[in-house]
C-alpha cells in the first residue's frame, strides 16, 4: 500500500521549471495561492536534494489557510546543509537517506528533532519511501521535486496525478519537467496521460492542466 500521489510544478512553455541558473520563480501569485492550498490538503511533501539545496524552500502553508503538511527529504548522501529552512521547527521533517550519509550529520538532524531513515545501502527506492509514509498514516502526498526527483517518480509508476502550470515564459535551457534516462517513444512509457481539466488562472496568463496517470498493464 502508498499514498495517493501528486505531481505538482509550474513550467514554462518549453517544458521549463528552472532556467540554466536555477531559477524557477514561475508562478503568479494566484497559482501560489493554489499550491499552497493543496499542500494544506495532503500529509507530506517530497522533494530531492537538488531542489532543497536550490531552492531552500519552507515546504509551509503561507499563502492560503491550512494546516502545514510534514516534509520530506530524499537525499541518499546526505549532503544538503542542516542549516536549510527545511529543517527548522515550523513543520515536522523526515528525511531518507542510506548508509552513505555522514554519521555525523545523521546525528545532528536526529539532535534537532528530525526524523532520519536510513533506507537503504547506496540508492533511496521511492517506494520504500512511499511504503514508510503510509504506515505512519500518511494516505496523500505531493512531489514538489526537480526533474530527476520526478522521472524517479513517475518512471515507476508512483504518480497517480500531475498538476502542472504552464506560465508564459520560454528559458530554453534549463531544467524540464521530467529528467531521466527517457522513453524512446511515446508507446515504450510505462504509463499513458488521461486529461482531467484544464483551468485558466485568474492572473489571465496561466494554465492549470490536471492528468490522471494510467500505468499499463504489467507496468
């Protein structure tokens, strides 16, 4: 058993959600306000290492009412820095991690009153993760990750919504949505898209697209 799974991102026209630079401030504030009421409707938010040492984001319920959701780190080496916003006392934090992490750190985050699972010997498998958090109740989560956080994701099957802003912008490189080893056509992906809704924010230059994802047969 896993929690029900969301795909969340805002990206640019071209399939961007962060220029070469890293930047990935995208959405307007409407869509902010959207973001941030979903994550007060599920129990966690994961993200990878990428996108905490990037980004260093709250992972909080800010811009609408709501409860904060736990957060939850994916980072099989440990390397992000404990001083991140992610592991300060607004919300309970969890992190995944193997026996590559540094020892010492392990013991600093567990110190603080971060919770640290050691998942593993090299590689954190999502599902281990997802298994984890719905045996502690957790029966919703959203992945707020970067590109190879997703493919991790949805390349296994994991994801059972994705609901992404498309904005008005073009970055050209940069980070796409989805960064794996990739699919060689559209018939070998292991799941197929089922378009649910189409919204247009109210800032007037934004779309919301919902898609259920479908895995196939012996996926």
């Amino acid at each position: 058993m896993r929690p029900y799974v969301y795909l969340v991102s805002a990206m640019t026209v071209d399939g961007r959600i962060a220029s070469k630079t890293g930047y990935s401030r995208l959405s307007c504030p409407h869509d902010l306000r959207r973001l941030h009421e979903m994550r007060a409707r599920v129990d966690a938010v994961i993200i990878g290492a990428n996108t905490a040492i990037i980004d260093n984001p709250r992972l909080t319920v800010r811009h609408a009412p709501g409860r904060n959701p736990a957060r939850v780190l994916i980072d099989g080496a440990l390397r992000v820095p404990t001083a991140l916003r992610l592991f300060d006392s607004s919300a309970p934090t969890i992190v995944f991690t193997t026996r590559r992490a540094p020892e010492e750190r392990v013991r600093e985050l567990r110190g603080r009153g971060v919770e640290v699972v050691i998942a593993g010997d090299e590689l954190v498998d999502p599902r281990h993760v997802l298994r984890e958090l719905y045996a502690r109740g957790m029966r919703s989560v959203m992945v707020e990750g970067g590109g190879r956080t997703n493919w991790e994701f949805l390349s296994r099957c994991l994801v059972d919504e994705i609901v992404v802003t498309v904005t008005p912008y073009v970055l050209g490189r940069g980070v796409s949505l989805v960064e794996g080893d990739g699919y060689p056509t559209v018939g070998d992906a292991p799941f197929s898209l089922e378009l649910l809704s189409v919204v247009l924010c109210e800032c007037g230059g934004e779309a919301v697209l919902t898609y259920r994802v479908r895995c196939r047969e012996g996926a």
